[in-house]
C-alpha cells in the first residue's frame, strides 16, 4: 500500500493530508499552529499527533514531502528598466515561481531602495532590465550598487544577455550570492520565465528554507520541494487540463484567502474576443498574482489601508462596528479564531473584502475608444468573464457558514464593463483544503491527485445548507 503524507508549513497553519494512492482517497487531514519561530517540528508533531488520532491509528508513509510559506513566504525584490516592461516581466517571474513581490524598482537604484531591500528582510533579488543587445547600463550599475552595499541574499541577474559576462565579474568582485539566467524578456513583449523561475525555486530549495527553520526538520520528511503558491498553482493547472484519459474541468479561478497574503490564480487563455486589441506584455495561460496586504491575521490592516476615510466611516456605520480596531485585534493576535457570531461576522466581512479586491487587481480590464474607423476595444490583463468554476480555499472560506457570499464577490456583482471578471461560474470549494497537497502529489502520482481533487473539491450553491459533488 502506498501512503503519502503531503505537509504545507504555512505562515499560520502547518497542515498535513494523509493520502492513500491505491484507493485514491485521502485517510485523513490536521492542522496545528506552525511553530517556525521556535522550532517548527513542535507544529508539525501537534499536527501529525492529530491526524493519527483522526485515522485511528499510527500508519506508514512511502513518501513524506512539504512545501512552505512558513515566515511569510519566499519574500523578493524584482528590479527592472521599464515599468511596463521588463519590471512587469520579472514580477510574473517572482509569482510564477511561488514568491510574494515585496518591492518593485525600475530604472536605477539609489541608496535609499537599497536601504528598503536590507530593512524588509527579502530573501532573493531578480535584478532584469534591457531586452538582448539593448540597454546594458542600467543593470550593471544596480549589480555594482548592489555589491557596494554588501548585498549577500542571492541576486538572480535575468537581463540582457549582453551584459552577462560584465555581471559576473561583478558578483565575483563583491563576493555576491549571484546567479545568471536567460533573459526575462529577449525581446520586446516576448517573456522567458522559465530559467529565472526555476533558478529561484532551486535557491528556495536549497538556502531559503534553513533561514526559515525549516532544515530542523529535515530528519523527520524526505524532502520539502516547492514554496506553497507553487503547489497550489500546479494543483490548479491539473484540475483545469486534466490527465491523459481523465478530463479536468477546463478554465478555472482559484481564490485562497490566507493569515498573510489573498493568492489568486487564473488557468485559461487570455482573450476569447476577436474584436479587441490586447495590450501590454501577453499573459500566461497560468498566472498567479498574490497580495501581500490582504490577509485575515498578519495582513489584516492592509484591508484597512485600502480603503478611504469615508468608506471606513460607512462600514462602521452600517456594520455596527469599528472595523480598525477589529482589525488590529486580529493583527496583535494571529492565532485568534472566532470564537462567537460577532468574531464570525467581522472573518467573513474582511473576506469578502479580500475576494473582491484581489480579483480587482487580478482581472483584466477594456476600455471602449472611439476611432475615425469607428470603435474599438482594448484589453489589458486576461479577460476571466468565460471561466466556469471559482474555487475557494484557505481557512476562513473552508470555515465559513457564508462560503458562497465570499466567492461571489470575485464575479461581476457591481455590473462594472470594464472590468473582466467571471461573469457566471459554478462555484467549488476546497473543504478539506488539499490543494497544496495535491500539487505536490502530483509531482509523483498527477492521476492520483486529479481524481482526488474531482472527488473532494464540492460544488457550493446560494443556500449554503445545499452541497454536492
């Protein structure tokens, strides 16, 4: 019999699925406070001690693999020449390869930037800019301003080919943490993701994961192989394309609302419509985008933040509350969970807020303008109005009484034309939340993953008494 145990060691939650391949069914799942700022395998064991007492007894596993976003996830810094351009391109590196993108700079560093990479702690810089035989200049000087101020976290260079051998000698010079990839953007609006991707995978492997803590625990697992986001998004393009002969279930929007980031991912093509003319860098069939200031707990007050003074003063009015100190309770204490209706109430509130806004900057957008030949329309972004399911994941969507209320504020509900949300799509829910597990099963066993997810992931109507599969 071949069991497997999947572990994501989350910033909040380490949680654990216990998974039986030759009957594809999961034996069981539990989670407990992830420990990471004393010794992360206390969590683990708490957790592990859980799942046993759920399944009844003590099994053995083939395979124990994890992934991670414990500590607030793989933190970085995309560096580029041209906003619009090759700065846009190095943030769909960072969030393709499972990162949160912290801070963003284009043109060339000064002191003060440098500054802000060294007091937020990022683990990894992507330093970009200039297409193949374009701008070199601008890269090697914020390399060499890099090296000066003694920068020793891995600094991945995914520019212009041409300055390769120049940036070397740079990283050589300051005895840097470097690393060289193929160019990002070879040429104007043509993105290559994969070498950079991958290198900052590796790096994560390899070093992020000992600065996380997580290296104490290596005795215990086989291996951890992916930073969370990524195991998610590889779950997500399973279920979407399917496997050999087992059909998935075509265009997909997963939302997974978290204690520290709202990630969303879009599987399907960018535009359907022949009458637009799309814009901007062309977007990957798979994207994912992450918002590191809409969370439940350590992200709380970035809700806040995003809102004006008056749309604060109409909640509190019409919520019967004061949502900021709300807010701040759920900061200072990350591990609270509801413990009445008014605790309920305010988790949901904030999650509807984090479903709406994270589809806000997600989606793409089309704007009507009016030419001597008549009108025409332009996209930027994907346009998601076609998807046929939203999934929803993540603690407080699983716990919700209201699951169909915080997945409905991803669609279309203010009749907003310019932006391309889903117009009418089926909502499913990841109740037992196994989609990071999935995605790492399906490194090892992708028919076994698929039929689980089709098996557990349920659909969830307007009457939240009503669920079926």
């Amino acid at each position: 019999m071949a069991n497997y145990l999947l572990i994501d060691f989350g910033s909040t939650f380490t949680k654990l699925c216990a998974v039986d391949s030759e009957k594809c069914d999961i034996l069981g799942t539990a989670s407990d406070f992830t420990t990471v700022e004393t010794d992360i395998t206390e969590g683990y064991q708490k957790a592990l001690k859980k799942l046993f007492d759920r399944i009844g007894q003590k099994i053995e596993f083939e395979q124990i693999i994890a992934c991670s976003s414990a500590a607030g996830g793989l933190k970085m810094a995309a560096i580029g020449l041209v906003k619009e351009l090759t700065v846009e391109a190095a943030k769909r590196v960072c969030l393709g390869a499972g990162a949160k993108v912290d801070l963003v700079f284009s043109h060339h560093l000064n002191n003060s930037e440098i500054k802000q990479i060294i007091d937020m702690k990022i683990d990894i810089i992507l330093l970009a800019g200039g297409s193949d035989g374009g701008n070199s200049e601008a890269v090697i000087f914020n390399a060499d301003l890099l090296g000066k101020a003694g920068i020793k976290i891995p600094v991945v260079f995914a520019g212009n080919k041409s300055a390769q051998d120049q940036i070397s000698e740079i990283f050589n010079k300051y005895n840097m943490n470097g690393h060289i990839c193929e160019n990002v953007m070879p040429s104007i609006n043509v993105l290559n993701i994969n070498s950079a991707r991958d290198k900052i995978r590796e790096i994560f492997l390899k070093q992020i994961i000992e600065a996380k803590g997580i290296k104490k625990i290596e005795s215990e697992i086989n291996r951890v192989i992916l930073p969370t986001p990524s195991a998610v998004l590889e779950a997500a393009k399973l279920l979407s394309e399917g496997y050999l002969e087992e059909s998935g279930l075509g265009e997909i929007v997963v939302v997974d609302i978290g204690g520290a980031t709202t990630d969303l991912y879009s599987i399907c093509t960018s535009t359907k419509r022949s009458d637009v003319i799309v814009q901007g860098l062309e977007e990957p069939f798979a994207k994912r985008t992450v918002e590191g200031d809409l969370g439940m707990r350590y992200s709380a007050p970035g809700i806040v933040k995003s809102l004006s003074e008056r749309e604060i003063n109409f909640i509190n009015k019409e919520k019967g509350v004061d949502i900021v100190e709300e807010v701040n309770r759920r900061y200072k204490n990350v591990k609270l969970l509801p413990e009445n209706q008014h605790d309920e109430f305010i988790d949901q509130f904030l999650a509807e807020m984090c479903a709406y806004r994270s589809m806000h900057r997600h989606c793409g957008r089309i704007t009507e303008v009016l030419t001597p030949m008549g009108k025409v329309f332009n996209q930027t972004g994907k346009d998601l109005s076609e998807v046929s399911y939203v999934i929803g994941s993540g603690g407080v969507i699983i716990n919700s009484k209201h699951q169909y209320e915080i997945l409905r504020q991803t669609t279309n509900i203010l009749n907003n034309p310019s932006e391309l949300r889903p117009n009418d799509p089926e909502f499913l829910i990841d109740h037992d939340y196994i989609m990071f597990a999935m995605g790492l099963l399906a490194k090892i066993q992708p028919m076994v993953a698929l039929k689980i997810m089709k098996n557990h992931i349920t659909q969830v109507r307007g009457n939240q008494d009503e669920t079926s599969k």
